[in-house]
C-alpha cells in the first residue's frame, strides 16, 4: 500500500515537472532547463546559454514559517505587550504597573541568572534542541591559575580588568614578555570600561520613587532621553593603568594609541587625546578609522569658537585624506554630530559634508538624519526659513527599511516628532508614524522611556491639530497596548474634548483615568470637575456627570490603594455641587456643601445664590434657612441678599421670620 503511494507520488512529481519545464522552454526559448537533484542549489541566468537550474526543493532558515505567519497578522491594539501575555493576570493596567511588572521580570531573569552562573555545577544538563547558549551557565571563574600569556587573555575575554592588569604585573615582574597583539587587547579592555571592572548584568539598577516618576511627567524634563553621557560616572585619570601600560611599550603600533586616544575622548580627556594623536604622528605611524572618528567627535570640546571647530574638523579630514584612511559611516555621524555644537557653521556646513559622504558611497543611517535635524531645529528656538528641512528629511527615509548601524539611531524617531509637535507639522507627524510600520523600524525607536516619549508627542499633536473623533481613534489605537500616557497627556485629551464640545465623553475619559492610574492627580480631576461644571447639558448626560463626580468624590475621600492623595479645595467642591445640582441632585450636593465646614473651604457666593435656586425649585423652606446659616457662618457679604431673597420668595412662618431677622441684625452687626 505505501510503495503503490509512494510510485504514484513520484509520478505525479515527475509529471508536473516535465509540466512546468514545458511551459518555462516556451517563455524563454533561448535557455534550456534542468531539474537539479542538489537541494540548496539556485537556479543560474547569467547568460542565454546557459542552463536553468530548478532545485528539488529548498532549505528554509528556522524562523522562515513563525516569519510568514506573523506577516499575516497585524498588531492587535486590544492585545498587551508581548512581555506580559504569559501570565494574564499580571497584565499592568497603569504606567507604574508595567514600569513594576518590567522591573520584576527583569529582576527574576537577573536572579536565575544569578544563580546559574554562581552555581554552574548543578546546571549542566542541556535540555535545549538546538543547543542555546546563552541559556547555560557562564564561566565566572578563571580556569587557568598560573601565570602566563593565556591566563592574561583568559581574564581579557572575562573582561575583568583588575585581574587582567594585576596578571599583567606579574608577567612583567617575572621576566616574561607578552605579545603585542595581547597587550592591545588588554588596552582595549582598560579604555572601554575606564581602568574599572564592568557592573555586573545580574545586579538590578537601584531606582528610587522620584527615578521611577519620570514617565508621568516627561514634559518637565523637556521629553530628553537618557544619554550614554549621563551614566558615565568615570573620568580618565592621570596616569592610569592604561597610560603606564602603554608607556611601557616599547614599539606601540596604530592599535596601541587607537586605544589609549578612544579611552581619552570617551571619559573626557579630550585635549590628551589630541596630544596622544600627535605623538602617533611623530611616530611616523597613521592612525585608523576609529582614532579619527573619536577625535572628531572631541573637536567641539578643544575649541570656543564654531569657526574654530569647524577648521579642527576639517583638518582632520584632510589628514584622513593624506593617510589615506577611509571614512565610514560614523565619520558621516561624528561630523554631523559635531556640527550640532557649531552654530550657523553647521547650519551652512550640514549638507555638503552628506553630500561628500555619498560621493564616498557612504549612505547616511537614521542617526545621520537625526544630527541633521538636531543642526537645524533647536529645542525651544524659533524655525525662521528652516520648517522645510524636515520634509526634505522625511522625503529621503520614506518608505526605506534601516537597520541599527550607530547608537544614536534610536534618537531620530524622537526628535523628528518633537519637531513636528513644535513646527505643529500633522503632515509630517503621521509621515514619521507610517515611517515607524515599514520593515523593523520599529526596533529603532529605542527603550520604553524613549517610546514613552514619543507616543506622548505624537499623541499630544494629534490632540492639537485632529478632530476629537481622529484623536478618540488614535488613543483606542494606541492606549493601553503600547502606550500609558501621563497625565499631561490626559489633559491635553480634555481638552480636545472640550474644543469639539464633546464634553459628554467625560465620564468614559474619566475610568480611563482610573484605571491608567490618574485618578489621584489633582490638578487633572480639578480640570476635569471644571469641564463638567461649566455648562449645562441634557439631562442624560447630566446624569453621567453626576455619577463620575461621586464617584470622584470617593477618590478623594480615600484616595489611591488606601492613601489620602488629594485635598479638597473651594473651586473642586464648588464644581462639585454645580453638577450635583445640574443633574438635580440636590440631597447629594447638600452632603457636599457641608464638606466646606469640614475642610475650612468657604463656598462662593454664587454658589450659594445657585443652591438657593434649587431649593426654590423644590419648595423646602428648613433647607433655605440652613442655607443662609451656612453663608452668615462664614461671613459672607451676600448674606443680606440670601436673606432677602428668601424673605421674598418663600412662605415664611412667624417663628421662620425672626429667625431671619436675628440673622440680618447679627450679620449688619459684624459688618
């Protein structure tokens, strides 16, 4: 039965080969084509003589089929971040949930890996098909213990510098010489990590409450990402160990002072670097590629004058030339780079140097780009003549997919929407998202502080510039699946809500706020009881009004998870009992009107002259009395008015009349 199967599978085959041979012959008629029985071979066309090559079958990588069927589907904006959909239940439904939720596995994973590689011995069995590496235990201890050239590089390849630089020592004090190529390794090691051991991977970064509220407020930080600047603690110190061990080379190559100049600009040494560099000269040796990259970018940093760095940077090129050391792609970014501090230089500057480059056929990255705009448009400076250089930008990325080359990718994506929110460019602003979708950029656009920022921009723009029913579609969009705004954010939604007159989404807006987490911010809730306050709507909507400010009311009485967050004050309780009585419940802003003693808030009188209004409506004579005892307990001058006013308006009784009277007399008395 299978052999009968497997004959006629064959023969099917064989038939609808001899098929498609025939209809290729008639398409080209010129070529002749052979079915190949190798498996991986590709079929060849370089000339009309030579055979086509059909192979059998073909050879997939690993990922070929995860990869076609994620290209089927789209990003599910219901759907929570990847990283937390293996456990449902800790879906973060707040910006500090997933900043904790974050934190948390990032701890666990640093524990395990703690562990693993503390205790190697009892992880040794690999269950993994394939084999994975970075799933088994790292070597943390040196296996070599004696003193020689291999234990040096051992120690080089576990990048601990102390122990490499005391073995070192050693060799040197017992006579035993070590490689050139050994030593340069060795001053690679001391110049990266700045003559101290790496921080361990597996240590979490302490943060305290005020680093861990910086997402909720990015704009007062003016949207700025972490640079690699502000971590580098370090500074190059005289006479280190990289500068003693490089003195005691005696022929140091082009690697050697590659190195030690590397060292120097990365922890700020710029001017020993240069003096470094001209040592290198009078060696009669040529730099590298990498040495005058380093140097460009500390150009800026040895001169006043943008002229001045201007003529430093070009110097150094020309040296390139005359070495004949070619530039790549981070000399493009270095120059830009280093453009960014010249002022109108770099302004006249910026776009001949890209031009030379792709003389060169270096093809500028998303970093390149990004020091083009920073040249041109400065954080809070006016854009007299230049709101043009962005879409020219944008006309050159569009469309393209790019892919890491420099660390500074990752900043374009930030900076083109920042100007964008600044220029209030839509345009282009959606030009930058619809850039974001093609291929993989989305990988550019950096960690979750830097996507935080971005979102928020776009976000706030859309707010600004679209229609409340384009924003509402956008933050169903983005909101909470990729993005948790912050309360500046919210705000600014309410306010698009109110430049719409679309105020009757308030409450709905308002359990977003719940449960983003902003239900305890109180000039947020203030602004929102405003909105609410301010206008009278239909009754429905006046109803919904009513039950989101109770409900307010019950965060402020018990704030956030137990905590007393929010204090009231005389514009929040006035807003308060408005809408309670625009939506006629006057029994609920009665309770309210009595929080104004509780809290020591005195009421408007125009609150009062209001829920005197109301009261009328209901005929409830004891209420108005109280009322005008509440306003003569705060010594408010329109007492005498709410007197008359119920006097005039309300059946009174005798005993009700000389009431009124003896609170009259007592309030012209204290007058």
């Amino acid at each position: 039965m299978a052999s009968s199967c497997s004959q006629a599978l064959r023969h099917h085959v064989c038939k609808s080969s001899r098929i498609l041979r025939v209809h290729l012959q008639k398409a080209w008629p010129n070529r002749s084509f052979v079915l190949n029985p190798a498996a991986d071979q590709q079929p060849a066309v370089s000339s009309p003589e030579e055979e086509i090559v059909i192979p059998k079958k073909k050879t997939w990588s690993k990922e070929a089929v995860l990869q076609a069927l994620a290209s089927t589907v789209n990003r599910d904006p219901t759907a929570s971040d990847y990283r937390f959909q293996d456990d449902p239940y800790l879906t973060p439904k707040t910006s500090s949930e997933f900043k904790l939720f974050s934190l948390s596995q990032e701890s666990g994973r640093n524990a395990a890996k703690y562990f693993i590689s503390t205790y190697p011995k009892y992880f040794q069995k690999d269950y993994a098909q394939p084999h994975i590496p970075c799933l088994m235990p790292e070597t943390l201890e040196a296996q070599i213990e004696e003193v020689s050239e291999a234990a040096l590089i051992e120690r080089i390849q576990m990048r601990k510098v102390k122990a490499a630089v005391d073995l070192y020592d050693q060799l040197q004090q017992a006579g035993t010489p070590v490689s050139l190529d050994v030593t340069n390794q060795l001053l690679d090691l001391i110049c990266f990590y700045g003559d101290c051991d790496p921080a361990q991977e597996n240590v979490p970064e302490q943060r305290n409450e005020e680093t861990e509220d910086v997402q909720d407020e990015p704009q007062t930080k003016k949207g700025r990402a972490s640079k690699a600047s502000d971590k580098l603690k370090a500074a190059w110190k005289e006479n280190n160990n990289a500068e003693r061990i490089f003195a005691l080379l005696s022929e140091p190559n082009t690697h050697s002072y590659s190195a030690l100049i590397r060292g120097m600009v990365k922890y700020g040494a710029y001017s020993k670097a240069f003096s470094t560099y001209t040592d290198l000269l009078n060696n009669q040796l040529k730099a590298d590629v990498s040495t005058f990259n380093a140097l460009i970018t500390a150009a800026p940093e040895v001169k006043e004058k943008y002229n001045e760095k201007w003529e430093l940077i070009v110097d150094l090129l020309k040296q390139m030339a005359e070495q004949k050391v070619k530039p790549n792609l981070l000399t493009l970014n270095a120059v830009l780079k280093a453009l960014r501090r010249c002022g109108t230089v770099g302004k006249s500057q910026a776009f001949p140097v890209i031009s030379e480059m792709r003389a060169l056929s270096i093809d500028p990255s998303l970093a390149s780009y990004n020091h083009l705009l920073s040249i041109f448009y400065k954080p809070g400076a006016p854009f007299q003549g230049q709101t043009d250089i962005l879409q020219e930008v944008m006309n050159e990325v569009s469309g393209k997919s790019f892919t890491p080359q420099d660390p500074d990718d990752a900043q374009f994506f930030i900076t083109a929407v920042r100007i964008c929110l600044d220029t209030k460019d839509i345009e282009q602003a959606y030009r930058v998202h619809e850039l974001l979708g093609v291929g993989e950029n989305w990988r550019l656009l950096g960690n979750d502080f830097q996507q935080n920022i971005y979102h928020a921009r776009f976000f706030s723009l859309l707010c600004m510039m679209e229609n409340i029913d384009v924003v509402l579609k956008w933050y169903r969009d983005l909101v909470p699946s990729v993005y948790y705004p912050s309360s500046n954010v919210m705000r600014d939604l309410l306010q698009a809500l109110d430049t719409d007159n679309r105020l009757d989404l308030i409450p709905q807006i308002w359990k977003d706020l719940k449960q983003l987490g902003h239900g305890n911010r109180q000039t947020l809730v203030e602004e929102l009881l405003t909105l609410m306050a301010r206008e009278k709507q239909n009754q429905e909507v006046q109803e919904t009004f009513a039950e989101c400010a109770l409900d307010i009311k019950k965060m402020y009485d018990t704030g956030d998870r137990g905590k007393v967050m929010m204090s009231w004050t005389a514009g929040s309780l006035s807003d308060l009992v408005s809408v309670l009585l625009a939506a006629q419940r006057r029994q609920d802003a009665w309770e309210i009107l009595k929080l104004f003693k509780t809290h020591n808030r005195v009421p408007s009188e125009e609150l009062l002259d209001k829920f005197l209004t109301c009261i009328k409506e209901s005929g409830d004579v004891n209420q108005a009395l109280e009322l005008v005892q509440i306003s003569a307990g705060f010594c408010l001058p329109g007492t005498p008015k709410l007197i008359q006013r119920v006097q005039q308006e309300f059946l009174l009784s005798e005993q009700q009349k000389s009431m009124l009277s003896d609170l009259e007399i007592q309030t012209f008395n204290s007058d």
